[in-house]
C-alpha cells in the first residue's frame, strides 16, 4: 500500500499543472466506491497511468469527492487537475 501511495503521490504532483485539460476520468460504482483513471505525461513522452480506488469510509474519500463535485452512483466526469 505505502508503494501505492507514493506513486499516486508523484502521478497527482505531475498533474497539477493547473492546465485545464483533465488529468484523468473518475467513476462512482453503485455501492459509492469512487474509481480514479489517472494519466500523466511529461517531456520526452514519459507518461504514468494509475487506477485508484476509494471506498465511501476510506480516509480520502471526501477529499477526492470535493475536488469532483456532486457524483453519484454510475455517474463518470472528467477530473480536473489537483491544483493545491
């Protein structure tokens, strides 16, 4: 898990460019779980991709909820980039 973290940590860093071009698509499964598509890239075509998952009780989840928005179940949108 600690790996995970960390490289969720770099992936989000890399995002928040503050362009206006999504960093990624995020999507609420029916029982709440929110799923993170994330992609970044960087000079010279380096890229990561990451797939994050936060259950409704998970510590972050209201985080990640605010930063989207109102969702709700099988709901997708576009995730603007982490600009704090």
């Amino acid at each position: 898990m600690r790996t995970l973290c960390i490289g969720l940590t770099l992936l989000l860093a890399a995002c928040s460019s503050c362009s206006r071009e999504p960093i990624g698509v995020a999507t609420m499964t029916s029982d709440g779980t929110l799923i993170l598509h994330l992609r970044a890239e960087g000079a010279g075509g380096s890229h990561g991709d990451a797939l994050v998952q936060f259950a409704p009780d998970h510590p972050k989840f209201k985080y990640h909820l605010k930063h989207l928005g109102e969702m709700k179940p099988g709901d997708s949108k576009p995730i603007p980039p982490y600009c704090d």
